[in-house]
C-alpha cells in the first residue's frame, strides 16, 4: 500500500483563480503561511478568458500588493461608458456618455483576468517560489467543524497527500468540492437569454465600452487590448454558438450598436465563440466551521455589472484580514462575521447587476418583461439615468467599485 505524504500549512486554498491567489498573496504578505491547489493545470489557468474589468478598488489592492507593474503598464484606464438607446420604436440609437470622473472622480481597468491571475502566478511561483499544486485529482475536504481540517488529494505525479491545516479558503467555483460541503441555501435567477461572446483581432474604434439596449436584444462592444475586442450579442437560452457563422455575428453586432458616426473592426475571431447563460445566485451562509467560501463558490453574477471577479477579490480581502487576526491574536471575531460582512457588498453587487441586466435586455415580446409595458419602463430607465446627474452617479459609483469596506 503506498504511504500518503503528509505536510502542514496555516491555511489550505482550494483554487488558482484570481481569489485564491490574491489570497495566497495577501497572507503572505502578513507572513501567513499558504499552500494553493488547482486541478488544472497552469497553461489552462493562465489561459481561461474571462472577465477584463478592474473595479478601482481592485486596482488598488493589487498595486498595495505589488503586483500591478504590467497592469500598469497594459491595463486600459477608462473614466466612462456609453449606454446606447432609441428614445422612442423606430428611432435611431444615441450615444450617452456616463462620464464616471466627473462622477465620482476615478474610473475602471481594462485588463483581463487570465492576466491577473498570469501577474499573480509569476509573483508567487516565478519569483517567491511558493507553492502551487497543479494538477491535482481526488481532492477532498475532511473535519471542516475541527480545529484541525485537512485536505487529501492525488497528485500530479500520482502520490496519495494529506495537508493539515488551521483554515481551509474554497476557492473552487460553483462545481468545486467546497461549496456542497458548505450546504449553504441557494437564491438564484436565471435569466431567460445568455450571451455569445467573440474574441476578435480587430483594434478598438472607441476607447470604452459600449452598452446597447435594441429590438433585437442586446449588445456589447468591448476590448481587451488595443489590438483586441471582446464582443457579445444577447442570444436566446439554448442557442448552439456552431448557428452562428462569423457573417451572422458581425451583422448582428453591426445592426445592435449601429449609431451615427460608429464603425466596428471586424477581424479573425480568436477563439471559438461561445454562449454564457446569464444567471445570479448566492450562497448563504459562506462558512462552514474553518471552511470559508470566496468568489463563485459563493456567488454568481449576470456579467452585465463587470462583479464576478472584483466580488471574489473583495471577499479573500476580508477573508484574509480575519485569517491574520485569528491566527495572529487568537481572535476569531473576524471568522465569525465573514459570512455576513462579505454577503452585504454581494447582494449589493447583485442588485446592481441586475439592475443593468433587466434595463438593458430584451425579454420575450410574450412575457411581462418583454410587451410594449416592459419595454416601455426600460427607455424610461434608460433616459432617466443619461439625464438625472443623481441617477447617473449611482450607476457610477457602482460601476467602478463601492471602497472594500463600505457596505
């Protein structure tokens, strides 16, 4: 029978995304000792597109912890967006500038998450040599209500390991093994339409995003680098991405952000396009005795409000104060309110991404959402907010990140 190696840390990090690296680096940085695990491997994680806006809290947090050189340096300021609507059937759309400086004086990072998390991997592996499992298979919590929890899992070589630690962080994702040990209740929406999301080598012809509100749904136009847009059109729930040829996309984005005096790039598409259901849940609580939920293990939110990753951030940020406190001072006061500091700034992400995801849509003619009342409410939404400078600023101030700390 082969022997299963056993080792110890102070805290066990379940996950390689932006959470639990961002985790891995706060508690070093407070000479809190972290060992990360991750089933894929690292060409995968560096690899996985994902979202691309930095909430300025965010930034923030990643220059205080010295990881923001190439963020720096590539990152894509912008102080607004543009919502774009027909004020009345039939008109043309207009372009209505959400000026987020003047607002409420700073603004977002266009920056990729896989570039994140490519920043963090080099900070931690490449440069401190501290560790990251890839690979791992079999992974499972045990005695998560102790004060001693530990992991077990098989590793890239094929070893049986055991890691014994005071704190475990499930940075896993819905699918992970954290969330269902949990067994929190679930509150969710699913929405009735998902995005179909390209990757196009065409260079930006605006320097922000754009928001589309339209007939025939909605749409996005977005980059990730000066050389790179990112680009989704509305779509209905079961749509197969091999419909949509590389013509019907352009025309439908052309036809959804059509505006006078606006031209889109079109160019080779990256990758395969690719449908992402549109759907909001949180889990609660986000804590099972030493065992502490982050990011999608806990909550999800529609990509509308740009949230998901700066919501996981904002949770390990609380995440690792209390872990410090505890480990440091023996006070677990902070452990013990993670759960619902953390929930208080979810759901108001929640509602903000909701918020955007209802005005901007477009639902079913045949349904509530969706007749000449539903739409009707939408324009008004839309046309209150790009007149009232109070409307306005609280889409701002959402938008580019409430201070950790403020809700």
């Amino acid at each position: 029978m082969t022997q299963r190696r056993e080792s110890r840390t102070q805290v066990g990090i379940v996950g390689a995304g932006p959470a639990g690296l961002v985790l891995a680096k706060l508690l070093d940085l407070a000479g809190v000792e972290a060992v990360v695990l991750e089933a894929r491997d690292r060409g995968y994680v560096e690899a996985r597109v994902r979202a691309g806006v930095l909430e300025a809290p965010t930034v923030e947090l990643l220059r205080e912890m010295g990881v923001a050189g190439r963020l720096e340096r590539e990152g894509m300021p912008h102080t607004g967006i543009s919502l774009r609507f027909a004020e009345a059937p039939g008109a043309p759309a207009q372009d209505h500038r959400i000026d987020f400086a003047d607002l409420v004086g700073t603004g977002i990072t266009v920056y990729g998450q896989q570039e994140v998390v490519k920043d963090l991997l080099a900070d931690r592996v490449d440069d401190a040599g501290l560790p990251v499992e890839f690979g791992v298979a079999d992974l499972a919590l045990h005695d998560v209500d102790s004060d001693a929890p530990s992991i077990t899992w098989t590793d890239a070589d094929g070893a049986d390991r055991v890691l014994h630690c005071d704190v475990i962080a499930g940075c896993d994702g819905f699918h992970g093994v954290s969330r269902p040990l949990v067994a929190p209740d679930i509150a969710e929406r699913v929405y009735p339409f998902s995005w179909l999301g390209v990757l196009a080598k065409a260079a930006p012809t605006t320097d922000e995003l754009v928001y589309a509100h339209h007939d025939d749904g909605f749409a996005l136009y977005s980059m990730r680098s000066p050389e790179v847009t990112r680009l989704y059109v509305q779509v209905p729930n079961d749509t197969d991405p091999s419909d949509w040829s590389d013509a019907r996309i352009w025309d439908a984005l052309h036809t959804r952000l059509a505006c006078d005096g606006f031209t889109i790039n079109e160019g080779e598409f990256i990758e395969k396009p690719s449908v992402t259901p549109m759907r909001s849940m949180v889990a609660s609580p986000m804590r099972r005795g030493r065992l502490f939920l982050a990011g999608d293990a806990a909550h999800i939110v529609p990509p509308t409000g740009a949230k998901g990753m700066n919501l996981a951030i904002a949770d390990v940020r609380v995440l690792a104060d209390a872990v410090v406190r505890a480990l440091r001072e023996g006070d677990d006061a902070g452990l013990a309110a993670y759960s619902d500091t953390c929930l208080r700034r979810v759901w108001r992400a929640e509602h903000f991404s909701w918020f955007m995801t209802s005005m901007l849509h477009r639902f079913d003619p045949a349904t509530e959402g969706g007749d000449a009342f539903g739409v009707g409410l939408q324009r008004s939404q839309l046309r209150y907010t790009v007149t009232s400078r109070a409307a306005a600023t609280s889409l701002a101030e959402n938008y580019v990140g409430l201070p950790h700390g403020a809700v």
